[in-house]
C-alpha cells in the first residue's frame, strides 16, 4: 500500500516516517501476549473437559482439539486483518456491520438456537454454530471509528451530529442483541461505545448523558419486569451470594471455592478437586478462570491477569501511536472492549461482579469469541503497522 | 494549537487509568482470595468432595450391681425421610408422603408437619434435629410382622419411595420398666448448638444423647464412638472413592450400685406410704393428706453407694424413645401433676424437721455440753415468748438422749437461745461462732453431695448470709408494702419489721435451726450422706449410682471407688452416743410403733416438717444394724403428715424388704456385692462371679477429654 495516497499533504514531513521499515512490523509484545493466553486457554479448556470427556467415554482431547482448531481458522483471520490495506477495511467495515445485523436477526428467526439459556446462536450444518453477537463487536468498533475518525481525521471533536449518528449505528445491534436476551454482551457494546466517544472527544454531557440513561434503563428494565427472572435473580445472588447457595449462588459460590483453595502455588494442572468433581458449571467457557486459579493458583491465575494487562497496554500504546484517528479509534475500542468483557468475566469468577455469560477473551472455549478476539487482535496490528513509530 | 495528537492522548489516559485499576482490583481480589482466605476455601473445597456416611456406635447398656440389665438397646426398623431430597420431587413430594401415609400409618400432612424443621412460626409436631438428616417418622418392633411387611414393599419400589430411607437402629428398652427411672435417665437428641461443645466433639448431628440421670452422668463412655466413613464425591454426589473409614466402637456398659430389688421395694414402699397418708387426717387441717410426693433413698454406709434412690411420682422412661412430644413432655414437667420428671431424692429440698437434731445434738455436744446431763423439756420455752414443744408436750428435766428419743424441741431452743446469747444475742459479736451452723455446713449441708447425677440441688442452711442476702433482695419489696395504705395495719408492720432489720438473726431464728424448721432445706440424699456420716464413724461420703464401666468385650475398664468428702469434727464417742439415741427412737421413742418386733437394730430420727402454706413433711432417716451399720434408709412424703405416722412405717417396709422379714429379702445378707456382674463372651451380663477385673481406672469417674473433631 502506498501512504501517498492519503490525504498527506496536510501531515507533516514526519508522516514519512510511517514508511519507516520499524512502522511496518507487528506489535510482537502483543503478538507473543495473545498467543501465550491462547495457549494458556487451551490448557485450561483441557483440564476443564477432560474429566467430564472421561466420563462419558469420549476422548479426553475432544475439546482441546476443537479449541485448537478454532485459534488456527482466528489466526488465519486476525492475520487478515492485520494485513489487509486499511483502505479497504474501512471499505469491509459496512460489509461486516450489516452481515452481523443479518446475523442477528437470522438469530431472532427460527434459525437461532438457544444454548446454555442464552438464545444466540445459529447451528449450521455438520455440527457448526455461529454467535453474531461476538462479530456484532468487531463491527460496531470499526464502524464506530470510521463514522467518528474518517472526515476530519481526529483534529477536530465529533459534533452532536456525528454523535446521533454513531448511537443510531450502535443502537441496532445493542437492540438485536437485548432481544436475545444476551444483557452481557449489551453492557460490553455500552461500554466500546462510550470509550470510543470519550477518546473521539465527544462532548461530556453526551457521555454523562449516556451514562445516566444507562442507570435509568436497568433500573426501569428491574422495575418494569423487562429482565428475565433469571437475570434480576443473578443480582439478586450476586448481592448475596449466601442467599441460595444451591440455585442462583451455586456458581459464585463454588468459582470462589475453587480460585480460593488454590492458594499460592495451585493444586497443578489437571489436579482441582473443585474442576474434578465438576462442581462449576461452563467452567470451559465463562468460568475458564476458576481452572487457572484453582489448578495454577495465584501465580498463573496472576500471570494471566497480567497477560491480559500487557495485551491491553499495547493496545493503548497502539492508540496512542496510531497515525490516524480511524486507528486510534479502532484501537481505543478493542481495548475498551477488553479490558470490561476480562474483568466482567473474572470479576464474576472472584466473586465482584454479578453473573454475566460472558467469556473470558483469547481464554475461553468458543469459535465465535475466539474468532472476534483473534480478528480484534488483527486490527490492533493493522494500526499498529501504520504508526509512526 | 497544540501538537497534534496531544488532546487524543490525554483523553486515551483516561482508557489507560482505567485498564490499571481494572488490573489491580483483579490482582488484589485474587490475593484476597487465595491467600488471605485461601485457607477457609481450601476447608470448603475438601468439604465439597467428601461426605461422611455414619454407622452409630451401639450405645452402652445399663445394669443393676447384681448384672439385671435396667436399659438395653433393642434393634428396630427406622423409616425416616430425607426433606432435603423429598423437596425436590414434584410438588415437594406430596405424592410420596402419601404413598408413604398407609405404610407408617400416619396421614400425609401429618408427616408432612413432622419433617418440617421446628422454629419461628412452626408448631409442633415438627423435627427439632438438624435439617439435613433424615428425619425418623416411624420405627418397627423386629417382631411386628405386619409392619415389616410393609417397610419391605417400600424397599422394593424404591423408585415410588424417593426420599424415604428405612435402616435398623438401637434403641433405648427398659427391661425392669418404670424401675430407677430417675436414676437411669433418658435421651434426647443433640441440638446444633451443643455439637460444638468439647465433650460432645465427636457426636453426629441430631445423635441422641443423655440428657438427665445416668445417661447423662456416664453419656460419654456410654456412647461409645461412632465409625465414620469418608466417601470422595463428585458435583452430584456420585461416590468416587473412600478416603478413609474408621468402624464403630461400642459404647461401655454401665454397672450401676443400684439393686434393682431394693429399688423396687422402695418405689413401693414409697407407694404405700403415699397411699396410706392420703387416708389419714390432717395435723393441722380438715381433710386427710395430700402426699404429693416423696423420696426413699437407701445407701451403703460405709462406702456411699447408693442402693436404692425412690422418687415420687415416677414415669415410664421409654416415653422418651423415639422423642417424647410436647405434651408429654410438659405433663412430665406439670407442678399440678406433680412435675414427675423432678427427682425428689436430689431436686426435691425440704424442711428436715426433727432429724436434723442429730445435728443440733453434735454441735451441741462438741460444744462443751455434758453427754450425760439433765435438762428442761418444759411445754413452751419462757425466754423465746412461749415459744411451743411439738404438740405443746412436757416431759421435765430429762437426759439428753431422752431429748432425742422423745424428740423434744424445747430443750434445743434453749441450746440455740443460748449459743445465740454468747455470739452476741440482736447485738452479734464480730465473729459469732454459730456452733450448730458450723456443724451443720461440716455434714455437707447447703452444698451439693457430688453424686454422679445432674442437676443436684445444694440445699439451704439458713444462717446469717443467708438471712442477710435474702434482705437484701427483698428489701425494697417489703419498704413499699410497709407505707402502702391498701395493705391492712398488721401486713404493714410485718412488712415494716421486715424492712428494718430482715437481715437479723434472732433468738427465734437460732432456735428454729436447731429443730430443722424454717428455711433450712435438705435433699434426701443429702439427709442419707449426714446419717451415713453418723453410722460410719464420722465420714462424709460421696454418694455414687455408678459402680462400674465395662467394656463390650467384659474388661472393667473403670470402677467407681468410694470417695470420701471429709469428716465430721464429732468425737467417736459423741458419735457412739447418737447411734445409741438414734437406736432408742425406734425402742422406746418416736418410731418405736413401726419398728417394734423387728429383728435387726435399726437407729434412726423421726421428723415433722412444718412448712407455710403447705401440710407436714414427714421424714424419717435411719441406718441399719445398729452395731455395725450397713445401710442408711431416709424416707420422706411431703405433705404426709409426721415421720412417725408417715415416714417410719415407709422406712420399715423398706427394711422388711432387705432383712426378709415377713417375706423374702431382696438382699441377701443386707450388704451389696463386692465383686462385680461378669460379662460372659456372648455379651450377656451375669451375677457377680469370679472373674478378675484387669486393670480398672480407680475412683470417681471423669468423662475423658474428646480430641478435636475433623472436618466434615
């Protein structure tokens, strides 16, 4: 691709150092960031399934297997991503927004499929499954940023126009996605798009604004009834986790067993008696995290923590870097993407937050998320290759 | 302007203060968990996969000192159901309970109302044991073979009977049925609090344990220890291996110094007595007595073992197998029925009346006054305002021992008047030497006898303190009555005296201690320890029930040896007189009606109790054969008129049984067995034979240390 094609003559002369050799290589912190939570991941997944695997006569590696397979289809497209032109992802970025929407909506149609209580999914032929919602992400990020970043390249702040208009783009998908219901992955496409506004510099009283209306919505959607049970009861537990320790509060109770028992040094991989004995349900998915702290105790529960810390420091560092506001956007909304759908997730796990189906990113088993993570990862690349330093 | 990109960097600080604190919130709560509460976790998750399945140690049997089992365990078949379970089948298992109804005859909702746990707005009948353990509703007799039948066809549908567990379990069985009652005691289950006290560490939620008597005494050896098996399981129970696994250890067997034939005879001698007075006329009164109650107690002399300990009334023990109900429970308790549950022997405290001048006589005695003596027995006593002999009677000058054979009262108020006159009369010296108070606090009255019984009561000596303290806590009552102008004139000066100097102690006050009237209070048991005391050479003795700890196998793991209290500061000849005395009540004196023509010397005190509001406690205390005394008997019948109308017949009885006089004796000999019952391999009990005990714990019996319980 040539640089010279941009609008360059309004950069300075310095923008020439974009060319630089140095610009166009891959951010290799992250890179090796990533791929050792992906191979901590599937460690993990292994250790989660293998017993239950056992015992229902299957191969011990059933999903350790499909998780591999599934980081190789993530490589393949992260590497796409990270190395298409970013012209064209600009020109994919549309694509990509309204083939999720269709996804979407195919999941509201007899097509979706519910699994683990969550109705978002559709089953494709010869076992497959597809969750829109997690590519839902990819896209309201990069068309965020590209309503937000492409006309005056982030010199000046978006105007209440330009706001009006990225809420109207979020707002599909944020209703597709609530009618799943699906409240996780809502909150986390809330938070993107109130960290893409902030680092856009939207005007403060549109994030205030935002903020309160969201406070007013939950608290309208627990009045009027609008929640599942099962969500109001999630809140419920998570307030109390003691309240019902055999229902709702099973899952906190038995994910704070687990990581606590693992004390410093962890019981080993593969030794939890808490994953064992299977007493945490989706613990390959969303409570993957209790296996780290369980079998790998504070040490790789901690280094895992820490990965994904470096993971999103340069993610920032990328934003901070990037040669233009398309980029910087792109990238501040990956890491807002990561850093609230990560500590959602473990925070559950510990016992801080309350119980959302979310998945734990580049960690977790699941095609989907792992393909938008792997993707999301790809973009940072991508604007991290064009940066100026 | 400034430097382009400069305002995006500021507002990307704000997404990277974020990702820090997300980052140490994470790190700190990790830190929390793991280390700072790792260990209370690390407990959860072992807890989580393991369960202790329990095999109940076979609880210890109780026998009489000649081998007749008193409590033994019978095997019955448990249905009990398991809420927790029950809870998760459709519509809480109703369907359940209802087929369970026609097999434990009991109707759905009632079964319904017994599994759920009592508390809050719940009534009984309701499950007062922990609410995870299965919850008995029904048990069955080996030999009810219709019941059986019916329990086998809940065994074989298991899959219509979720929830429903059936098992065989011991339970209690009195043999000798409502015999020692009192002394065996009964079971009750644990409650959630009481598990965590050390000497019940190693009990099992909702496991029975003893609750009065000597149950409760003894619970520990008793009860043996529970096998525990560990199982390792998974998140829905299922066993995955046994971690570890310790079996059963029966509990010991309790060889009590209890002859069940004495006791018999005492509960019926106590029976008659109660009988008899409730035709006889009131003292005092227009109607006949109402006999509400009474002890017998009979105890070895020498040694403080208790051979026979009679209450009335009595119950049947076997009302607690199995739970007693309320009810049941509150008539057991009911003052109207007579509070049955109360033991009268150590619970019931009363008035001893005449018999405590045994006691006068020795403080008298070693007081200085001349053994030989004549004194004045006028009908009333000058000094103390008239004050009146029992029944107004005068018999003149006369020696002491004619006081004591004659019961007179009056020459004692002079003794007290006088003793009280040399302390320092309405004005005490600093420190009065109160000779009859020291006697008596040195013949273990006002404290408890130590018997291996609960709940014994310590008695009253009204003495000084005792007077003074009760002023103080009525004080403030009586002021108010005494300016109260509802009250009639005489009331408001008696409360005003009252209010003054309640806390006196009068001329009046020394003279009603020495006759054992007025607010000095013993037990039976306590009365039988004093007397023991006189008939054995001046020991005060610890009065044991238990005699022996067996272990299933027959060793004598512990016995029970005499323990002695201390002795009392009376000369061998001052005591020598007072057997002597003791002996002419029951020749020439009070008793000799009931004890004429009987051929073993008995010595003993006749006693009237003359209490407020209430009819005559009569008493009497005695020992037996006077020349080398064997046995103390210490009858009492509160509200049954005088000792010797009442109490001394009662008594003789009682010694009839022993001696054989008129029909066969219960006790061969009049003495205990030395050697203890044998336990033959089969684990049946036999008389006292030849085998040597090996090794036994020597003295009184303490309930060993439990180690500190494991988690479960």
């Amino acid at each position: 691709m040539s640089a010279g094609l941009r609008p360059a003559g309004l950069r300075p002369p310095t923008v020439l150092r974009e060319r630089d050799p140095r610009g166009r290589r891959l951010d290799l912190v992250l890179l090796l960031a990533v791929a050792s939570l992906v191979g901590l991941g599937a460690l993990l997944v292994w250790s989660a399934t293998r017993q239950r695997m056992l015992d229902t006569g299957m191969a011990p590696t059933t999903f350790l297997t499909k998780h591999l397979v599934n980081a190789v289809i993530g490589l393949l497209l992260g590497s796409f991503a990270a190395f298409v032109d970013p012209r064209s992802l600009r020109a994919y970025a549309p694509v990509v927004y309204v083939a999720s929407g269709i996804g979407l909506l195919v999941v509201l149609s007899p097509l979706g499929a519910t699994v683990n209580g969550a109705h978002s999914w559709i089953l494709l032929p010869a076992g497959f499954q597809i969750q829109p919602s997690e590519f839902a992400k990819v896209a309201l990020v990069v068309g965020m940023a590209m309503l937000l970043g492409e006309s005056r390249d982030g010199e000046a702040e978006p105007r209440d126009g330009d706001v009006l208009l990225v809420l109207a783009l979020a707002a599909v998908p944020m209703a597709l996605i609530m009618l799943q219901p699906d409240l996780g992955t809502t909150l986390v496409l809330v938070f993107v798009l109130l960290g893409v506004l902030s680092v856009a510099g939207a005007p403060a009283r549109w994030i205030v604004g935002l903020l309160l209306a969201g406070v007013v919505v939950c608290a309208g959607a627990v009045q009027l009834h609008v929640l599942g049970d099962y969500q109001v009861a999630r809140f419920a537990a998570f307030a109390n986790p003691e309240l019902d320790p055999r229902g709702v509060g099973y899952n906190t109770n038995q994910a704070k067993i687990a990581i606590g028992s693992g004390g410093v040094w962890g019981k080993g991989l593969f030794h939890g008696t808490q994953t064992n004995g299977r007493f945490i349900p989706e613990q390959q998915t969303d409570f993957v995290f209790t296996v780290a702290g369980e079998e790998l105790g504070l040490v790789g529960a901690g280094t895992l923590v820490l990965l994904l810390g470096v993971v999103l420091w340069r993610g920032c560092r990328i934003a901070a870097n990037a040669p233009d506001a398309f980029g910087r956007l792109v990238a501040a909304g990956v890491v807002s993407w990561f850093s609230f759908q990560s500590f959602v997730n473990i925070g559950m796990t510990l016992g801080i937050m309350p119980v959302t189906g979310l998945p734990l990113p580049f960690v977790s088993y699941g095609g989907s998320a792992m393909f938008a993570n792997l993707v999301a990862v790809g973009l940072l690349q991508n604007v991290h290759r064009g940066s100026r330093d | 302007m400034t430097a382009p990109g400069q305002r995006p960097r500021l507002r990307l600080l704000v997404l990277q203060v974020l990702v820090v604190s997300i980052l140490a919130t994470l790190l700190g709560r990790l830190w929390f968990l793991q280390v700072y509460d790792g260990r209370a976790y690390a407990a959860a998750a072992s807890q989580n996969r393991v369960r202790e399945v329990v095999t109940t140690a076979p609880r210890g049997q109780v026998y009489d000192v000649t081998g007749k089992a008193l409590v033994r365990n019978r095997t019955a078949l448990v249905v009990s159901v398991d809420r927790a379970r029950l809870l998760k089948e459709p519509a809480d298992g109703e369907a359940v309970l209802r087929r369970l109804a026609p097999v434990v005859g009991k109707s759905a909702a009632l079964l319904r109302q017994e599994i759920t746990p009592c508390g809050g707005t719940v009534r009984p009948p309701c499950w007062r044991g922990s609410p995870y353990q299965p919850v008995p509703v029904q048990e069955f007799a080996p030999d009810d073979a219709a019941g059986l039948r019916r329990v086998l066809r809940v065994e074989e549908r298991k899959e219509d009977f979720p929830a429903v567990v059936t098992r065989f379990a011991a339970v209690r069985e009195y043999p000798a049925g409502t015999t020692a009652a009192h002394v065996l005691g009964y079971l009750g289950p644990i409650s959630p609090q009481e598990t965590r006290l050390p000497q019940y560490a190693d009990v099992q939620e909702s496991a029975l344990v003893g609750r009065s008597g000597v149950e409760a005494t003894y619970d520990t050896a008793l009860r043996g220890r529970d096998g525990v098996q560990t199982l390792l399981v998974d998140h829905v129970g299922t066993v995955t291996g046994t971690q570890s696994e310790t079996a059963p250890q029966a509990g010991d067997s309790l060889v009590l110094s209890i002859d069940a034939g004495v006791q018999a005879a005492a509960e019926q001698a106590l029976a008659h007595a109660v009988a008899k007075a409730r035709t006889l006329p009131d003292r005092g009164g227009d109607g006949t007595y109402k006999a509400d109650s009474g002890s017998v107690v009979v105890m070895e002399a020498k040694t403080g073992r208790v051979v026979a300990m009679a209450s009335y009334p009595s119950y049947d023990p076997s009302v607690f197998v199995g739970g007693a109900s309320d009810e049941e429970y509150a008539s057991l308790v009911d003052e109207a029925r007579g509070a049955p549950l109360v033991f009268r022997a150590i619970q019931g405290a009363y008035a001893p009346a005449s018999t405590f001048k045994a006691v006068s006589t020795a403080a008298v005695l070693e007081d200085g006054y001349p053994r030989d003596g004549t004194y004045q027995c006028p009908g009333a006593y000058a000094p103390l305002g008239g004050k009146r002999n029992f029944e107004g009677e005068s018999f003149g000058p006369v020696t002491l021992r004619t006081a004591i054979v004659r019961s007179c009262d009056t020459i004692f108020y002079d003794f007290a008047y006088k003793e009280w006159l040399r302390d320092g009369g309405n004005t005490p010296v600093a420190h009065p030497k109160d000779p009859m108070v020291r006697m008596a606090q040195r013949f273990g009255l006002g404290t408890r006898t130590g018997v291996d019984l609960p709940s014994e009561r310590s008695g009253t000596i009204a003495d000084r303190a005792f007077l003074q303290q009760r002023w103080e806590r009525l004080k403030a009552n009586f002021c108010k009555g005494a300016v109260n102008p509802a009250r009639s004139p005489e009331r408001r000066r008696a409360d005003k005296e009252f209010c003054d100097d309640g806390n006196r102690f009068r001329g009046g006050d020394a003279a009603n201690f020495a006759i054992g009237q007025g607010d000095t209070l013993v037990t039976p048991l306590q009365l039988a320890t004093v007397y023991g005391a006189i008939a054995n050479g001046g020991k005060l003795l610890v009065p044991h029930v238990g005699r022996a700890l067996l272990s299933a196998d027959g060793t004598t793991v512990h016995e029970v040896r005499p323990v002695l209290r201390g002795r009392v500061p009376v000369s061998p000849v001052d005591l020598a007189f007072l057997r002597d005395a003791l002996h002419g009540v029951t020749t020439e004196g009070t008793a000799r009606g009931s004890f004429a023509g009987f051929p073993v010397a008995v010595a003993g005190k006749t006693g009237t109790g003359e209490v407020a509001g209430k009819q005559d406690t009569a008493w009497f205390a005695s020992f037996a054969p006077v020349e080398d005394p064997e046995l103390v008997v210490v009858g009492m019948v509160s509200q049954g008129g005088t000792g010797a109308t009442t109490a001394a017949p009662m008594v003789r009885e009682v010694y009839d049984a022993i001696y054989g006089v008129g029909r066969p004796s219960v006790l061969p000999g009049g003495k205990l067995p030395t050697a203890l019952p044998v336990v033959r391999p089969d684990g049946t009990v036999g008389p006292p034979g030849t085998k040597v005990p090996v090794k036994p714990v020597l003295g009184p019996y303490v309930p060993p240390a439990a180690p500190a319980r494991t988690s479960r």
